[in-house]
C-alpha cells in the first residue's frame, strides 16, 4: 500500500471517531447509542480489540474503544484506535483543552493540543502521519525487539488452541510469560503486565502448581471434612481450584436487582460481636410478636458468621438468614425461621435492610478467563483431570457436550452436567529436565498446544544488554557441546 492511500484510510478512521464522540456530547450527553453507532463506516460499537476488528490498513489490525468519564457516569473521555499498544487518542478528559496524542505503550510521543472546538483536517493528517512514520521507522530497524509482538503471537495461539503448555529449559521464563499472556488475554490487549491490571481483571486469573500429591479432589470437587454450628463433624462436598474457577467464569451477569444484605449483616454481626466481648450479649432483637430476645451471642466457623440465644442451641448462619430475605426457608426443613424473619425484620429497621428485589439475566459472561497450571507435568495428569479431560478439548467446549463428574449423585441435581465454557483458556508451564511430553497420555497429549520456550527466546526477549545475551548463549552452547559431555538442551539455562 502506498504512503497516500494508508494516510488517507487512517485519517478516515480517526476523523469518524472524532466525529462520533462530538455526536455523543451535542446530542447525547456524552452517552453511548447504539442507533448512532450503527451508521458508522467503521465504528460501530462501544470497543473492539485489534485482534476481532475488520479494519486493516497496510497489514496492521486497528481496534478502538472509549475509555469512560465521571466515574463511568459519561462515556467518551478518550477515545482511540490502536493496533494493540500503539494508540491515536482523542483526549477530551479536559474540555478546555482537548487534544490529539500518539502513545507507544503508554509512553507519550507526541501531543497535538487543539486550539478550535474540534479537530480539523490538518491536525489529524499531522498525528496519523506520526504514527506511520513510527511503523516505518521500527521496521527499518530489525535489532529493536518487537516484545509486544512476540507476545502477541503466544496470546493469538492461546486465543486459538485454548489450551497451551510452555515448555523449556529451567529459567526460560515460562511462568512468567504465562502471567504475560494471560494479562494480554483478560485486558483484550491493554496490558500484559499483572500489576496494571484492575482487580475484576486479576480475579479473572487463576493460578495452581502441579505436584506428586495433587489429584482430583484439589483440582476439581471431593468430599471435604466441615464442622456444623453445633459441634459436629461431617464430610460436604467442596469444589477443587479449577471447577470453582470455570463457575465463576459462567456467571451471567444480573441487573436491576435489589440487594444490599451483605452491607446490612456485616454492621449487625459487628454489632453482636461487641456486645459478646464487653457483656452478656445483644439486646436488641425482637421476635416477630414482640418478644425480646436475650443474650445473642456471634460465633464464626467454617468462615461463616452466625448468631444464637446463649444457653441455646438455636444456631442461625449467614447463609440461612440470606435465604429467608430472599423469601426461601432458611434450611431445607425450615426450623427456626421464625427467629431469621424476625432477624430480617431487625436489619430493615436498625441497620437499613432494602426489600429484597431478583435480578434479571442481561447476557452471558463473555469476558475472558485464564488458569495458569504451574509445573503441569509434576502430576498425575490423567488422574487429576478425570473425565475432564473430554471437557477441555476445543471442540468439546460449551453446555451441549458436558460430563458427570465423579460425584454427580452427591449434586443438588445428580442430572446436571458439568463442562467448560469457551472464554476459559488454560496455559500449562512444564520443565522437560523434570518430566518430558512422553509422560502425557496421547489422550491428554492431543487436548494441548506445545509450545518451546528456548534458551535463545529467553535471552532476546528478556535481556537487554547484548554482552549479557552473548555469554548466556557460550554458556548454554557449551552445556550441549558434545567435546564437553554433550547434555541436551533440556538442561540448558534461561534468563530467569
């Protein structure tokens, strides 16, 4: 393509997007719509990333968003495209002074500040030609390592494979590149660090680290021993590390609802517990005809808080009291849910209890998930997957093809399935020198890419300093020498 004509595409794309947020504040207050947004040549949604976008000019994926105002009250603050970390920003965070900004990785190049109400054609030729002449500039120069681009390559082949496994030397960097990745992957592109991450995002990441003494009921539900409010022992069924994690990712997210117990209970229970330590208990509950209730006590077991009478056996949790709001029995049989609805009667009027309102169902959860499985063949892998290793292959993914698991009859509902949803990817890291591929079932084997991590990735990706690459590569290349007892490269070091 020549210089006129992706100058030209380009300017287009930036000026609809411009033109698009200008709509937004005259006409919209600052809002979003849909309506307007499907007119649009090239913009036609809220965001897209550069990977599910159809805009490519000269070879190059350019997606776009608008990052949100006034605590997310207005939309449209900024809005850019991108090709995954380059960005053209239309920056009117500042109304007074808005402008146009070309970044590299968050690191500012050029800032083009805007003197008329709105950008004119001159202004957006200058800052799309800044951003084309970087392109030309980075590909002229081999030497510059594209790390981005390497690391968007193995977040392409995640996104595709959905199960990866990194496998390497010791040092190589493999676990360290799996939290690369999966920030890639959850942030849509924005970051691959952890720790630019906002919190949803990092709870969207999942990490466990395989040993000789990790099986099934870690990883994916078994019989755990509990103790009852009154003392007892007995074995619940508790879901592993990875089944907690896919529930989590197939939440559908709810709206319109009305719940706002948990702020409610945690000021009561405090309440309750102060009146434990310093005297005889609380003393302010009522049964429902009006009869006091003396000496409540807190207790906590099992991480669940509770209350009861003292000299009383009548425990009531958390749990039991959330069900009776919400108009269910607080047990299975129902005892003592007279003393929960007289509790839910004492919430709305001492400690601002809302009426309980169900949410609705808006959408599907879309967002991405990742589970990082350190040192994955240090297991038994066969044993601790189970029959899940049906579920994890890509064509297997989704409701239609679930598995009973080992423990469907001990389920609410013995008939109900259990499988992976397609926004979970799963990224193994394994070092050969500790146990090779050969020691994967083919069954297991064939559910994953397997992808090698070199010495010589390690050094170009992760070191800078070209005398520190060049004795790091004398060094692995005389660990393999045969003159010098010929190791394999499993044996190898990384930069790590």
């Amino acid at each position: 393509m020549n210089d006129s004509s992706r100058m030209e595409e380009l300017s287009e794309v930036v000026t609809e997007l411009i033109e698009f947020s200008n709509w937004c504040y005259d006409n919209n207050e600052g809002n979003y719509s849909e309506v307007k947004a499907k007119q649009n040549k090239f913009i036609r949604g809220k965001r897209k990333t550069d990977r599910k976008s159809s805009i490519i000019i000269d070879n190059l994926h350019f997606g776009w968003n608008y990052n949100q105002n006034n605590a997310g009250k207005k939309l449209w603050a900024k809005g850019y495209v991108n090709t995954g970390y380059t960005n053209i920003a239309y920056d009117r965070s500042n109304e007074n002074d808005k402008k146009l900004v070309f970044s590299v990785k968050k690191e500012i190049k050029k800032i083009i500040h805007l003197p008329s109400d709105k950008p004119i054609t001159s202004e957006i030729k200058e800052i799309v030609e800044t951003f084309w002449n970087y392109q030309d500039k980075k590909e002229m120069n081999p030497k510059e390592t594209d790390v981005k681009g390497y690391l968007q390559a193995l977040s392409d082949k995640l996104i595709k494979s959905k199960n990866l496994i990194l496998r390497g030397a010791p040092g190589t960097g493999k676990t360290f590149l799996a939290n690369e990745i999966a920030a890639d992957v959850v942030s849509n592109g924005r970051t691959t660090q952890i720790n630019e991450l906002s919190e949803d995002e990092k709870s969207r990441i999942g990490f466990v680290q395989f040993h000789p003494s990790y099986d099934y009921t870690d990883f994916v539900e078994g019989l755990r021993p509990t103790t009852s409010d009154d003392g007892v022992v007995s074995f619940t069924l508790k879901d592993g590390s990875f089944k907690s994690f896919v529930e989590k990712a197939k939440k559908t997210k709810k709206v319109n609802g009305q719940d706002n117990f948990e702020e409610a209970w945690a000021k009561f229970f405090d309440a309750v517990t102060e009146a434990s330590i310093e005297g005889e208990g609380y003393n302010k509950l009522k049964t429902l005809t009006g009869k006091p209730v003396r000496n409540l006590l807190a207790y906590e077991r099992n991480e669940i808080q509770g209350v009861y009478p003292a000299k009383t056996t009548t425990y009531m949790n958390h749990d039991q009291i959330y069900n009776v709001y919400r108009g269910l029995p607080g047990t299975p049989k129902g005892g003592f849910d007279a003393y929960r609805k007289a509790i839910v009667k004492h919430l709305e009027e001492e400690f601002g209890l809302k009426n309980y309102t169900a949410s609705t169902v808006d959408s599907t959860n879309n967002q991405n998930y990742v589970f990082i499985i350190d040192e994955i063949n240090r297991g038994e892998i066969s044993k601790i997957f189970g029959e899940l290793f049906f579920s994890i292959d890509p064509g297997y993914r989704g409701h239609k093809e679930g598995v009973y698991t080992q423990y469907a009859n001990l389920h609410e509902n013995p008939e109900e399935k259990f499988y992976i949803p397609n926004n979970v990817y799963i990224i193994g890291t394994m070092n050969d020198i500790d146990r090779s591929v050969d020691t994967f079932d083919f069954a297991m084997r064939r559910r994953f890419t397997f992808l090698e991590i070199k010495a010589e990735d390690s050094a170009q990706n992760m070191l800078t300093q070209e005398k520190t690459k060049k004795l790091m590569m004398r060094l692995n290349e005389a660990i393999v020498a045969k003159e010098k007892g010929g190791l394999s490269t499993d044996y190898q070091i990384g930069a790590i």
